[in-house]
C-alpha cells in the first residue's frame, strides 16, 4: 500500500507520543514533539488505510536540513517504509532549498545506522557523550548525505 504524508498536528501528539515509547530505547516526550512542533520543525506523519504507521522531525538551518526523529512502528519495520519515509523527508527538505542532510545516531541503533548507510549516508563526526544511556551517557555518530 502506498503511505499518505501529512503534516503532524497537535491533535496527533497523544498517538504520536505512545508509539514513540513502543519504539525507541530512550524515547522523546510528548513534550520534545510538542516543541518540535512549537519551534517550526517540520514535522509529518505517514498513513496507510488512515492509520499511522511512522513519523518524522526534521529542523530547517540554512542549507541544511537535520533529521532528529524517524521512525516505524515496530511491528511495521524491515518492509521498505522507512526507506520511503525518508525519500518523502529528501524532497521535503529539497523544497526548502537544504543540499544537505545531517543526523545523529547512536553507534548502538544497528537499524538506524543500516537504514542511513542503506541511503549513501557516511560518517562526518562523533558528538562525545550525546546521549542519554543506562548508567551514563553514549556518543553520537553524525552523519550526512548530499541532497
Ligand atoms: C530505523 C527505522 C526507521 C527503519 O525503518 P524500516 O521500515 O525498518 O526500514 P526499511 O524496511 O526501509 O529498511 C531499509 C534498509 O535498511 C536496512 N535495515 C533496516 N533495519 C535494519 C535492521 N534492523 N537490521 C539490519 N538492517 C536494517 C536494511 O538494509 C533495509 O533493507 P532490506 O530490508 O531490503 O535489507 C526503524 O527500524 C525504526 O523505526 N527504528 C526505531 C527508531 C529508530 O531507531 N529510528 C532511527 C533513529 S531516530
């Protein structure tokens, strides 16, 4: 089936915000998509037979568009929507005019880190301690791609 895009909206927090729990380590809030939302970020869903099946934020900076968020619900993943999600997001952030993609991930998120290395990401840098994780804090990889 082919996923429908739509800008997310408040309203959509709540579904949102329990998906994410279901499907990250460390999730955001529903207060991090909220402001995500209150900052201007784009920010969009995607939906098969008028459920949603994943979501994205990305923040807008001159050139660039920065990918903080994508995800599949977990018992969607491993199907090509991640992969087509993230070709939505490429054209989302060429019409804002961005000729480049960044990302931060965790060296630990195997699908993460496949899916970007799968879409020509590489590797530019490390953010020492970046993250949140059990029993301190964990690096992050950031990459990027040309749009
Ligand atoms: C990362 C994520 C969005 C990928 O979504 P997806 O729908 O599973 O991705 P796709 O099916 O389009 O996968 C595309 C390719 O990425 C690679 N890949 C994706 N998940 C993988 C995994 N768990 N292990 C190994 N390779 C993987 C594969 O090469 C895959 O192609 P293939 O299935 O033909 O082998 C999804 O796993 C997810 O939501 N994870 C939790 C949230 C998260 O970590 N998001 C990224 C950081 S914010």
């Amino acid at each position: 089936m082919i996923p429908l895009y739509a800008e997310m909206q408040l309203t959509d927090l709540d579904t949102v915000a329990d998906a994410e729990q279901r499907c990250h380590g460390f999730p955001w809030t529903r207060g991090n998509f909220y402001d995500s939302l209150a900052a201007g970020h784009g920010a969009w869903l995607a939906r098969e037979a008028g459920h949603m099946t994943g979501y994205a934020v990305m923040m807008r900076a001159p050139d660039e568009a920065h990918l903080l968020n994508i995800t599949i619900l977990a018992e969607l993943q491993r199907r090509g929507r991640g992969s087509a999600l993230l070709h939505y997001l490429f054209d989302q952030a060429r019409a804002w005019g961005a000729t480049r993609m960044l990302l931060e991930v965790r060296p630990g998120n195997a699908s993460g880190l496949a899916l970007y290395r799968c879409h020509d990401f590489s590797e530019i840098g490390r953010r020492r301690d970046y993250y949140p994780a059990r029993g301190g804090r964990e690096d992050a990889i950031v990459m990027a791609r040309a749009l």
